[in-house]
C-alpha cells in the first residue's frame, strides 16, 4: 500500500515522488515524508512507524514536513486479491492525511528495535509518533477521495 499511499498524497499535495533514497515528496518550495497507516473500525492505539535514518531527511536547506495520514479499505485485508495497482486503489474507502513541522517529531524517544526470522532480519532505530500529540489542526481542505489538515506550524499559504 506503501506505494499507492504515497502516489496519493502526491497528487492530493501537487508534488512529485521521488523516484530515488530519501525523502518521498519533492516541491518546489518544500519535501514531504509520507507515512500511512490502516485505520481499523476499533482504535486502541494509534501511531506511525518512523525509520531513524528518515528523521536526519530534513535536514536540508529545503523547509521539510511529515505527512502523517490513515487510509480505510472496503474489506478485511488478508480477503483481498489484486492484480493491478489500479484494482488495489478502488479498494481504498478514504484518506486522511495531517501535515506538520519537520521538527514536530523530536519530541519521541528512538528505540533500537533489531531481531530476525527463517526470513528476514533486521536492525534499526525506530520511532513511533503518535495521532493523539498531533499538533491543532488549523485547516482542513477536501482532495479527491480524501482530506488533508494542515496543523499548527504549517503555513496555510504553501498548500492551499
């Protein structure tokens, strides 16, 4: 879903992916990492998984944001069976997307996750900010199949 979430919010953000490493949106003006979950009809505890490496992404001479977004599906997804991304993208009910400050996201601790199975293995830091600290959304704008909320700190003016 990675891929389609991200083609997504490019279009919705009018930016370009980009088709390297690093970080996934490109402007003019300004980059976005984009990170998606799944939002399930029963929410215990929601939250975003965030590499360590990608946090060091903003530090550029370009203003950087997180876009931090939920996706809804129309079936359970261990049911559904695709064979194209265009078959994969009507499956998808809704987007939300919240954009805020590059920086917004020091405030989370980075824990050094490392482990293996018959196969994979890895090795990294990870963070995990989360919905309920989300900066105060100060405005929210329809897109196609989809809305984006602007949070404070981020000028309305870059997107709107």
């Amino acid at each position: 879903m990675h891929p389609l979430n991200e083609l997504w919010a490019a279009e919705a953000l009018e930016m370009s992916r980009n088709p390297g490493q690093g970080i996934d949106l490109l402007g003019n003006s300004y980059d976005i990492e984009v990170k998606f979950n799944l939002r399930k009809t029963v929410y215990v505890h929601k939250s975003w998984r965030v590499l360590g490496h990608e946090v060091g992404w903003g530090k550029t001479d370009k203003l950087c944001f997180w876009a931090l977004g939920f996706y809804r599906l129309n079936a359970e997804v261990r049911s559904i069976r695709f064979n194209s991304q265009a078959e994969l993208e009507k499956k998808v009910l809704e987007r939300e997307l919240f954009i805020v400050p590059w920086g917004w996201i020091d405030r989370y601790p980075v824990y050094h996750h490392k482990g293996e199975t018959d196969i994979s293995k890895w090795d990294h830091d990870i963070l995990f900010p989360k919905y309920k600290d989300l900066p105060e959304t100060i405005y929210t704008y329809p897109v196609k199949n989809g809305v984006v909320h602007l949070t404070k700190g981020v000028k309305k003016s870059l997107f709107v």
